[in-house]
C-alpha cells in the first residue's frame, strides 16, 4: 500500500508508568508494513521515568509526542485526549504494555475497503505473560455463539454485536481494534463515567449504528500482568460497573423484551465468571453487590439464578 492511496491512520498510544513494555510496543508500531500512520503518544504523567524512552521517538516525522504536567486520572480521558489531536480517516487505541504484529494495521484497514457497512474492525488477540510469551488468545474463551460465527473472518452485523456484548466483552482489547473516526466522533468517544469498563460501553454505543468486522488471526499482543487495570480494581467495582453500563444502556434504548432480558441475565452471567479470579473477594462482595444491583432491578435475583444457570452450561459445555 502506498500513502498516495491509503488511508491515514492515527494511533494514539496511551502511556502510564509500564518503562519495561515501552520499545516493544512503540517498535511494533513504528515497523508496521502499513504506512500512512501517525503516531500520537500521550504520557500521563509517568513517574517511573518513562517519558525518557518516549522522547527517542519524538524525531520520528510522523510522531506527536504530548507529556502530561499532571495525571489526569484514567486511561479514558488520556485516550480522549490523544483522540482530539487525530486527522486520520481511522483511529486505533494502543495500550503502553501491549504490541502489533507487523501485519495489523494493514489488516484491519483492508477490512473496511469491501465492507462499506463496519465501523469497526478487530483481530484475535494473543494473551501474553510479563515475559511477551504466549499463554493462551482470547477467541478459546468467548461463548459459543461468538465462536461458531467468527470462526473465519467475518462481518458481525449490530444485532448480533449487541447480543454478543451482552453476554462478554468480545473486544477485550482496545489495542486490537480500528474505528472509523467520524463515527468515534458521532458516538461522542469513550465515557469517563467508567473506569474499568469504558470499552465495554464504547462498543455497546458504536453496535447501535454500525456494523464491526472480525479478523480471525491473532494480529495484537494483549499483555496480562498485576498492573492492569482490571487487574488493580477490586471485583466488587467491576462488577457493578458492568451492572450499571447495562443497565444505562438498556434505560437509553428501546429494546425489545427480549433483548433486555439477554442483558439482564448476561449480567448474571459476568458476575459468576469474576468467580474465579477471586473466590474469597467474591463471597466477601456477594451481599453488597447483590444489594446495589437489586437497586437497578428488583427482579435482580431471579435473572442472577438465570445467569448462573446459563454460565456454568457453557462451561460444561467448553470443557466437554
């Protein structure tokens, strides 16, 4: 591809304090085989010194380099905030700790070029340790459905993207997914009303207009570590958070009945699978959480019993 025909990329990269992952994920960005990139690095006030390897690729032509003076207290608003300074036809949301194939951009460009319809483009991530090794991709894990329909590259239409969305996060990664920008601009970006989950919420808002694409190689390297956001933030606080992003969305839109019943008892769903990243801090949060969803719902326990029901079948199923 040459820059006389292809699209401009604009990559915001958002760094916070994660020195040890910076040149592998700034290198598989400057490398890609796809061209017409700019490359917008936003620092949010590191304090482990990290804007000292952010400044060698400061020369680079293509690169804007932004230092925060202050914090500004979530990868949210630091993405905004990078966003703001896009020209790009497309937009791509690159986390500090996680790194591209050379291919990637490329890829998900070439998505859009027959599908007039998607505004959204994502590849499989690889899960990967501290150490950039492989551990696992995060297709194995998404619910049936999701995998019999993706199981090749494929067009998701927003139907289906919504109902996916109401049982998991089918983009768990930001950094594994282009988005047209006028349409970033038109669902009016990520929300800072979330902290853990604002993604979740982003895809929700851009499946009520538009259709997504889905590449089935392992294009991003989605790093898990102690550090990570969801990772630091206890499991009562995500799980409410998601409780509180379905329900604002069902509140927003006019959904058929059963529809939002799929969200109601996918909620229940994502609540029993939080269970095993931490039993004890799970039963500990079980009597509040329960109390502030029922707030939401006070048919809460009965599409809880529901989600339950329905996430034990699956992995029943997964592990047969």
């Amino acid at each position: 591809m040459t820059n006389l025909v292809s699209p401009l990329v604009s990559v915001v990269f958002t760094s916070y304090n994660h020195i040890e992952y910076l040149r592998q994920a700034l290198d598989s960005l400057v490398n890609q085989t796809y061209n017409n990139i700019e490359l917008i690095i936003v620092d949010d006030c590191s304090t482990d010194n990290s804007q000292s390897i952010l400044k060698e690729y400061d020369h680079l032509p293509h690169v804007t380099l932004k230092l925060n003076a202050k914090n500004s207290g979530s990868y949210v608003k630091a993405s905004n905030y990078g966003a703001s300074f896009a020209t790009g036809d497309f937009l791509l949301f690159a986390q500090c700790d996680d790194f591209a194939e050379p291919t990637q951009i490329e890829r998900l460009v070439s998505a859009f070029s027959n599908n007039e319809s998607i505004g959204v483009s994502f590849c499989r991530s690889s899960l990967v340790n501290e150490k950039g090794e492989i551990t696992g991709d995060d297709f194995t894990i998404r619910e049936q459905s999701f995998r019999r329909l993706c199981a090749t590259d494929t067009m998701i239409s927003k139907k289906e993207m919504v109902s996916f969305l109401s049982k998991s996060c089918v983009i768990p990664n930001l950094s594994a997914a282009m988005i047209k920008r006028e349409l970033y601009s038109k669902s009016g970006g990520l929300s800072t009303e979330y902290i853990v989950a604002a993604d979740w919420a982003f895809w929700l808002s851009i499946a009520t207009i538009s259709d997504f694409y889905y590449i089935t190689k392992p294009l991003n390297n989605f790093r898990q570590h102690k550090t990570t956001i969801r990772s630091t933030i206890k499991i009562k606080k995500q799980i409410l958070e998601i409780y509180q992003i379905f329900y604002n969305y069902i509140n927003k839109h006019e959904l058929p009945v059963n529809i939002k019943r799929e969200f109601k008892v996918g909620a229940g769903a994502i609540w029993l699978s939080y269970f095993s990243q931490g039993k004890l801090t799970w039963f500990k949060s079980f009597p509040s959480v329960f109390t502030e969803t029922f707030k939401l719902e006070p048919l809460n326990s009965y599409y809880l019993i529901l989600g339950f029901f329905n996430k034990v079948k699956e992995v029943l199923k997964r592990n047969q």
